[in-house]
C-alpha cells in the first residue's frame, strides 16, 4: 500500500513526465482498439450481408447492370429501379434445381420531404418471399398489410408514423434490425401496396411500363437452388431459357466484397503491428532514460532504507498505472471517433459495416486497457531492473 | 492567473470551430434542387449558438470581476446547443445523410467539450 501511494505521489509531482508516458501507451491504445472494431465490424457486416441473402442467385433485367450497379444496391442503399415482367418467376421455378422463386419490386421515391435523397422501396410478395420476410417477423408477426410498411433501422421513422412516398400515406409498422448494408436504408412494403406506388408514380409523371407492355412488373427474382442441385448449372440454365435477364451468382457478389474487406483489414493490422513495435520500442527508451535520471532519487531513497524489491515494485507500479491511465484515455477517444461516426465510416469504406454488440466492445476496451497497461509495465521492469542495481554511493557522486 | 485563462481558450476555440464548422466542413445536407431542409435550420442555429459561445469566451477572457458567472451562462448555451440537432429541430430521417453521419454527432461532441471547458472555467475561476 505505502508503494502504491508513492507511485502515485510521484506520478502527481511529475504532471510533464506522466502525461509523456500516458499519450505513448494512449497512442497504443487508440490504435489496438479502433483498428480492431473497425475489423471486426467489417466481419461482422459480411456475416450479415451473407445471412441477410439468403439466395444462391438473384435474376434481374439485363439494363440492372448498366444502370445502378446492383452491388451498389446492396452496399450503399443507392436507389435504383428496373423492370422485368412478372412471368420471369414462374419460368425461373420450371428450371430444373430452382427449390425457391421470390420476385421483388423496386422503386425509387422521389426526393421526399424529410431528406434529400431518394429513398429505395421494396415490394415483396409475403407468401413466397424467404429472403426479407424473415427478417420482418422478427418485428411485425402478422405480416405486412396494404399501405403498411416495414422500414430499415437507417431510416428514422417511429412505429405507426406516417411516411408520404409519391403522395401517398404509409403507415410504418416495423422496424427491421441493422444489417450494416445499403439495404438499411430501404423501406419494405408487400406487392399490393408497391402497385398502387407505382401508379402514384405514374400520376407524378414516372414510367415504369416494360417494352412488353405487361402491367405486372418485378425489378429482381431471388432464387434458392435445391439441395445437392450444382448452383454453376443452374446458373448457366436461367440464363440460358431467359431472354434479357442476367442471373447473379449471390456467392462471387459476397467474394468480391471479401476480397475487398481481406485488403482492408491486413492494412489495419499492418498499421496496428507497426503502432505496437513503434510505441514499444519508444517505452523501453523513455524508461531507460528515466532510470538514469532518477538514480540519484532512487539512491537516497535505498540511503533511506528502502529495499531493492520495493524500490523495482514502485517503478513497476508507476508505469502499470501510466499504463491504464493512457489505456483508458486511447480507448475513450478511439471510441468516441468510432461511435459517433460510424454511418460515415461505412459510407467512406463502401463495405458492409454492422458495429459489434455492447458486450463484445467492453471486453475489447477492458482488454485494450489491460493490454496498454501490460505493455508499459513491461518497458517499466527492465527500469526497475536497472534501478535496482545501482549501487546509491555512486549514483550520488553523479555515475550510476 | 494564466492557468484560469486557459479554459477561456479552449472554449473560444470550440466555438470558432462550431460556428466556422456549421457552414463548412459541419454543414448540413446539400439538396439537389437548392432548397432547405429542416437539418439547414439546424445547422444555422448552432452556428448561432456557437457566435454566442464565442462572445461569452471573450468576455470570460477580458473581463476581471464575474468571470465565474460568464463561464456558468455558456453551460445553458452548450446545452442548447446539444438538444438543437436531431432533439429541437428534426433532421433527415435517413442516419446515412450528412446532417446525421456528420453534423450532429460532430456538433455534439463539440458543443459538449465546450461544457466541460466551460465548467472547467467555472472551477477554476477566482473571483477578486
């Protein structure tokens, strides 16, 4: 205890020194802790993205590809509509190895009242659909009825709140979980409602007519291949009996993604090994110096009759709290520029992004803490070390 | 005598960067068609909250009697300022536009480290 309170009495009389160590193992900290949310929100955000498709293929209209890519659709929530006719579906289940068939429709609002962006709507046919609908009855168990409808966690409206898309009145009834993609930002509604939208837009001026003429359009088929069905096959299949529809293959979509999430997160653990050796190396310095400038302290001190022990236990106890001190710090302000900003950080990195869960970030600052304040201890006992040895007699004549 | 005026500073720096902020790099969304959505009026009253951090730093700085009570009327302001975007006046409903991603978590850190300097500033003042 009476160590404990010297450290500290000396870490108080000392304010430059201290706060010097502090902003190293803080530095530490900063990057240890950040680097690893952000990681890990992009797995996490892959995971999500992987679940949340929960299809092996995805039919759209060969123009998709030209207009809004459709990867931009799922990352960024960037509204796009195409138009297919509604028949593609029924022919898509006659394909051999098709288990499952859900047809969605796009729609891109008009720049509504409350933001300045459009807003992506998406029609779902409730009794076929496996790719959204679970995650609707999550919150809403009876289903979604017409006008209602079920918005992504990024769009800031509250149950029962009316949103006005293309005039017309809807009345949100569900809050879906974030998923970290684009398809946060989306508003679902069943194909009744996305009918009478579409006539909306009609009247505001907006064709969405296909060369067909058919009034029964869809913008995108969700397919699901049967098990033990070779998904390459049925692929080249669609493709094949369809006529100016491209089939997408879900899993070279979330490669693609990967890749770009693998880059990303070897530069952050690049830059976090580099941080590490770089503030580990500076401490192990700091700390030399320091044991030669406080030999003469450290001398009259064993004069006084303190033990070597107490004396490297001090020292010890002087950098662990230096350590927590600049752990805490790091981590608060890492924090505090991650949380905060995290829409802008998913939107500068153009890549799924859901933020771990409350308990996952506590064990990670507690660790990143403990880790700070290991490390600084460790550069403190080779001082202590050095200290310890130092015969008082001569380090009072001015050698150490 | 330095060390109270070091509060003064730091707020009368936050306030520059709040009110200098909110019609630059803080600002809030840009419509395609020009005009202003509710986050604009947001944006523009925390930048009139900030001017008047800004004088009340000033006045803590160069007056020598009532310096305390100048730093205690900045902690309303702050408050003010940290309720204006999202809680007084609504912003986009969508968290991915500017005015949510940026300008209000940005402008709430700020006006709450204005606070701190501000309460700071309070403590530490000693009145003659």
């Amino acid at each position: 205890m009476k160590t404990f309170a010297l450290s500290v009495q000396n870490l108080i009389r000392k304010p430059g020194r201290t706060v010097a160590l502090s902003l190293l193992t803080a530095f530490l900290s900063l990057a240890v802790f950040g680097g690893t949310v952000v990681v890990l929100s992009l797995r996490s955000g892959l995971q999500s993205l992987e679940s949340r498709l929960g299809a092996d293929i995805i039919l759209v209209p060969s123009e998709a590809q030209s207009k809004v890519s459709f990867k931009d659709l799922f990352l960024q929530g960037t509204a796009g509509a195409w138009y297919m006719d509604a028949s593609v579906t029924e022919k898509a289940l006659e394909v051999p190895g098709v288990e499952k068939a859900a047809p969605q429709t796009f729609l891109a609002s008009l720049k509504a009242d409350c933001c300045s962006v459009k807003i992506q709507v998406i029609g779902i046919d409730p009794q076929l659909d496996f790719t959204v609908q679970p995650w609707i009855s999550r919150s809403l168990k009876n289903g979604l009825g017409d006008m209602e409808i079920a918005v992504g966690c990024k769009v800031e409206a509250g149950m029962g709140e009316i949103l006005r898309i293309y005039d017309r009145q809807c009345k949100v009834t569900a809050c879906l979980e974030p998923t970290g993609t684009g398809l946060d930002t989306a508003v679902y509604c069943n194909m009744d409602t996305m009918r009478k939208l579409l006539e909306a837009a009609e009247e505001k001026g907006i064709n969405h007519k296909i060369k067909s003429g058919d009034e029964d359009i869809i913008s995108a088929v969700y397919i699901k291949v049967r098990d033990g069905a070779d998904i390459g096959q049925v692929n080249s299949a669609l493709t094949g009996k369809l006529r100016k529809v491209t089939a997408v293959r879900t899993r070279s979509m979330i490669t693609g993604i990967s890749d770009s999430l693998a880059g990303v997160s070897r530069t952050v653990t690049l830059l976090i090994a580099l941080v590490w050796v770089l503030a580990v190396v500076i401490l192990l310095l700091v700390f030399l110096m320091i044991s030669r400038e406080r030999a003469g302290e450290f001398a009259v001190l064993r004069l006084l009759g303190a033990s070597r022990q107490g004396l490297g236990r001090m020292v010890l106890t002087e950098s662990a709290l230096c350590g927590v001190l600049g752990g805490a710090a790091g981590t608060a302000l890492a924090a505090l520029c991650i949380f905060p900003f995290s829409a802008l950080i998913e939107q500068q990195l153009s890549l799924p992004y859901l933020l771990p869960g409350a308990g996952t970030i506590l064990a990670l600052a507690l660790g990143t803490v403990l880790l700070a304040s290991a490390v600084s201890a460790a550069a403190g006992f080779l001082a202590a070390r050095r200290l310890s040895r130092v015969d008082p007699g001569s380090a009072l004549r001015g050698g150490t | 005598m330095k060390k109270q005026l070091i509060p003064g500073c730091v707020l009368l720096a936050l306030s520059l960067v709040i009110t200098l902020g909110s019609i630059s790099f803080l600002s809030p969304c840009v419509h395609e068609d020009g005009s202003f959505g509710a986050c604009h009026w947001a944006g523009r009253s925390c930048m009139g909250i900030g001017a008047v951090l800004g004088i009340l730093a000033v006045m803590a700085l160069l007056l020598r009697r009532g310096r305390r009570g100048v730093y205690l009327s900045a902690l309303p302001a702050c408050l003010l300022g940290i309720l204006t975007p999202g809680t007084l006046i609504s912003l986009c409903r969508m968290s991915s536009m500017r005015c949510r991603a940026v300008m209000q978590p940005a402008l709430i850190i700020l006006f709450a480290a204005s606070a701190l300097a501000a309460a700071a500033g309070a403590v530490c003042a000693k009145e003659s």
